[in-house]
C-alpha cells in the first residue's frame, strides 16, 4: 500500500513538472511573421505610398491648370484692352476688328475655369489686372502705343508674340486634352493677329 501511494505521488509529480515546462514554453513563444507575411506587409506599405504619390500628383497637375488658366484669361484681357485703347486713340480698323476676337479668347478661357470651379480673375475695369507682370507689361505697352500709330502696331505685335511664345511654353506642361484645344486654338489667332500688325509697315 504504501508502495502503492509512492508510485501515485511520483506520477503526479511528473506530471506537474511536464505540465509546467508545456506553460512555461507556451509563455516563452513569440510571434514571427513569416517570410510570406513580410512580403505581403511591405507590398501593402508600398501600394499605400505609390497611392499617396499619385494623389500628390494629381494635386499639383491640378494647381498648375488652374495657374496656368488664371494667367492666360488675364494675359488676353490685356491684348483686348491695348487695343481697345489703341483704336480710340487712331481708329485703325485692324485694331477694332482684332477686338472682338480678343473678347472670343477669353470667352474660351473662362469655360475652361468654370469647368474646374476656378473663380474669374479678371477686373471689369479696363486696364487693371491681378497679375502685377501683366499690369506692369500693360501700362509699358499703353505708354509705347501712346506715342504713334506705329508704335501702337509695334506694341501689337510685341503682344502677339508674346502670346505666341507664352502658349508655346504652356503646351509643353499642359495635360488636359481640352486645355490643349484651346491653347492650339489661341495661338492660330495670335499667328493670324501678329500678320495682320506686320500688314500695316
């Protein structure tokens, strides 16, 4: 009996101790991720920065849009503005007809800003612009213009080629298929208008 009782005791003292090292190892055990779960964390963290990087670019392509618009609506005010002083100045016919596809190019551009929800920059005031270079080029030209009828032209075709250099420029950044049109549509006029000034001499 009591061999009995010795056996049963050692039994259960086996048993504790394997039991404790089955804890103590299930206590010890950390969580490694597999290869497989490396990768598939890195490809996550990877799509999330290329998806962060495209909207960053979106965003800018945007500003520079709407840039571009802002000034290109004032930059045509200004050519319809010189010449509405130039023609009540001289009355030269080239000067009104010229006018009036001014006023077409703008009209152009601001369906192009209503699109986006861009707010119009342009003053309703003849002569007075947003942009400080376009002030500053407006009121040089105004004071060229101001002295002859052939500085006017001179001050015509400063203006067109302006224009012309300046679309040229923007086409080479210009992403929008519909800002494109209209930007190869303007500089078909500003050709034809730097023509018609060069006429006169």
């Amino acid at each position: 009996m009591t061999q009995l009782r010795i056996t049963i005791t050692a039994i259960i003292a086996i048993a504790i101790t394997i039991l404790a090292g089955v804890v103590g190892y299930s206590v010890a055990i950390r969580y490694e991720p597999s290869p497989t779960n490396k990768i598939q964390t890195n490809m996550v963290a990877n799509n999330s920065n290329a998806f962060d990087s495209t909207i960053e670019q979106g965003s800018a392509t945007k500003d520079t849009t709407e840039s571009l618009l802002l000034y290109l609506i004032e930059e045509e005010k200004l050519a319809h503005d010189v010449y509405t002083k130039m023609y009540e100045l001289y009355g030269v016919r080239v000067f009104g007809n010229i006018l009036s596809s001014e006023q077409a190019h703008q009209s152009r551009v601001l369906t192009l800003l209503q699109a986006r929800n861009v707010a119009d920059p342009r003053s309703a005031e003849l002569g007075v612009f947003r942009n400080q270079e376009l002030q500053t080029l407006y009121n040089q030209l105004i004071a060229q213009g101001s002295k002859s009828v052939i500085q006017a032209y001179k001050a015509g075709i400063a203006i067109e080629e302006k224009d012309i250099a300046d679309i040229n420029a923007q086409l080479k950044t210009a992403s929008d298929q519909d800002v494109i049109l209209t930007l190869e549509g303007l500089r078909r006029g500003s050709e034809n208008h730097l023509r018609a000034f060069s006429s006169q001499f």
